[in-house]
C-alpha cells in the first residue's frame, strides 16, 4: 500500500457506512461513560491509509456520509482535514458538485494546497463550505 500511495499526488478518502454498532458504551467505567445507539462506522482501512498519504507528504481530502461516526479523519471537530460531508450518494448532488468544483479550482490555482487554503483561513466545516462556494 505504501507504494501505490507513494505514487500519488493527493489521496480522497471517502467514507460510507460499513458498519452499524447498535449498542455501544464510550468510556466505560469512568465519569464520562455513556451509552450510544446506532453509531455507523466506515472502513478502518481508510484511517490507515489516509494517515500514510500524510505521513508521506501528500494532500489528503476527506469526504463522508454526513452520519458516519465523527472519529478518526472523519473527525468534524478536530481534526487536521477538512471533512466535507454529503447526505446523498449521487455524484451529480449539490455536496460532490461543491467539493470537485473545489478541487478543480485549487489545481488551477499556483501551487496552493487545500491544506494552505483551510489552514491560513482557520475555518469550521461550515466556513469551509462557504469558501468553497466563494472559489
């Protein structure tokens, strides 16, 4: 897996529903426990896999279903990638039409990164789609 992200410019890690946890307990017996139901989860793997493309120097751009757990690089809250989310999986949908217009406006840009963009503007998810809206 390395190699084949080694070759790649940028990596896009989309996440869809893999796994649904019916019952699940956070923390358990501390403080902060409480108990959570229908938690959906994506892969693992793109944990993995997007955190090497980092760890290799590569852009990488997270998108997922706007119910996918909020862990990981899917992390809304903090997190070191934008996470753009959608409701429908239709590529033709207002949210993948965002986020490609981005992506193609940023390789038309010299040499600006959407990491740059996101980073010099310290914006939330919803200012991140302003911006998007805005390039």
């Amino acid at each position: 897996m390395r190699n084949e992200i080694s070759r790649c410019k940028a990596v896009i890690a989309i996440g869809l529903e893999r796994s649904n946890a019916y019952y699940i307990k956070d923390t358990e017996g501390s403080k902060k426990e409480h108990i959570d139901t229908h938690r959906k989860y994506t892969s693992g793997w793109l944990h993995l896999e997007a955190e090497m493309a980092n760890a290799l120097g590569k852009e990488v751009f997270v998108l997922c279903q706007h119910d996918i757990y909020s862990d990981g690089i899917f992390d809304r809250k903090w997190n070191a990638y934008s996470v753009m989310e959608f409701t429908e999986l239709d590529e033709y949908s207002r949210e993948f039409s965002m986020f490609f217009d981005y992506l193609t406006a940023l390789v038309k840009v010299n040499n600006t990164t959407c990491m740059e963009v996101i980073k010099d503007e310290n914006l939330s998810n919803d200012e991140s789609s302003e911006l998007i809206n805005r390039i």
